[in-house]
C-alpha cells in the first residue's frame, strides 16, 4: 500500500512564514507538520511515499533525505501547480492500481488507520474520508454527510444541508477515484 501525502501548495493562509519555509516544513510542536502525517502511514506500515510538489520544492526533497532509510519516497514535481485533482492524477501510474491512504501534508492527528482500512474494504467504497465533529463546521469548511454518505462540501452543490462536520485532510481512496480526476489544475472534492 502507498500513501500519497499533498505538500504542493503555497500555504497561503500562513504567509508570510510561508513565502520562505515550504508548509509541510513549518514546525508544528517543534517537528516539521508533515512529519505528524508520516508518523501516521509509518505507524500503520505503509513504507511508500509519494508526495507532490510545487512551492519551494527543493526543501520537501532535502527534508526527506533523513526518511529515505524508513520509506520509498516519490516525488511528483508540478511546474505549474495542479490543484489537489491535477496533482493526484498526475500521479495515477505512481499510484498503481490499489487503494491507497491520501493525506494533507499537516494532518495532525491520533488516528487508527488499520481501523480505517479495515472500515473502508468493509463498505467497498470508492473513497473512505475521515471527518471531525466541529462546532463551527459552518464557518470553517462544512461536509454534509446523509446516511453515512458525503453529500456536499462546503456548500459546492447547493444542497444547505445542516452539517457538523470538516475535512480532516485524510482519506483512503480506490483506483477508481482516476476516473473522476482531470490532469489541468482541478480539485478531487469539486468535480
């Protein structure tokens, strides 16, 4: 199994700390955030990274030089930044034909990612996303979910459902999801 972990973006919303440290890099808890989402795919045994990149390149590619004795590690680079859509589908070879655990490149979390393998091969699903209830789900990013389906992201397909619950940046994904994704600069949730 492979884990393909997002680190190509700008981190806009932390500029101007970003315009010099990549966000996968600024320290969360003295350690590099990304760290905090390979400590999850380590912890579950997934020894194969693939991880795309576009803003301040270099540094992502020398912090993993200190990894290379506990994963596989490919990089993906994007000359002109791909959106989360773009970006996984230009890794659709990569990738292979299994399911594989995506992650946001600063998920912080305690979470049982065997626990939510064996959930996802249960359902058979195409996409297995993990949520948070949070109190103020509406103004940060709701996902409206019914009957255990997401139904609506932060309102895209104008459903106004009620919801209490946000992304957290983790996902478990089957090969099908390449059917839905694009290769120009598009998004996996808006397609």
């Amino acid at each position: 199994m492979k884990t393909f972990i997002f680190a190509a973006g700008f981190g806009e919303r932390l500029r101007p700390i970003t315009a010099t440290i990549p966000k996968p890099l600024v320290p969360v808890l003295n350690r590099p955030a990304i760290e905090w989402s390979l400590a999850l795919a380590k912890k579950a045994g997934i020894r194969h990274v693939i991880c795309n990149l576009h803003h301040l390149p270099d540094e992502i590619e020398r912090f993993f030089y200190n990894y290379l004795h506990v994963f596989t590690v490919t990089f993906s680079r994007e000359p002109m930044i791909l959106g989360t859509g773009g970006g996984l589908k230009k890794c659709e070879k990569l990738i292979g034909d299994e399911e594989f655990l995506l992650l946001n490149s600063d998920v912080i979390m305690n979470l049982d990612v065997e626990a939510l393998l064996q959930y996802h091969r249960k359902l058979n699903s195409r996409a297995t996303v993990v949520l948070y209830k949070h109190p103020n789900a509406s103004e940060i990013a709701k996902v409206a979910v019914r009957d255990g389906k997401v139904i609506d992201f932060k309102n895209f397909l104008k459903t106004n459902s009620k919801s209490e619950y946000i992304y957290t940046g983790v996902a478990v994904l089957s090969p099908e999801i390449f059917l839905y994704l694009e290769e120009h600069y598009s998004s996996i949730v808006y397609t």
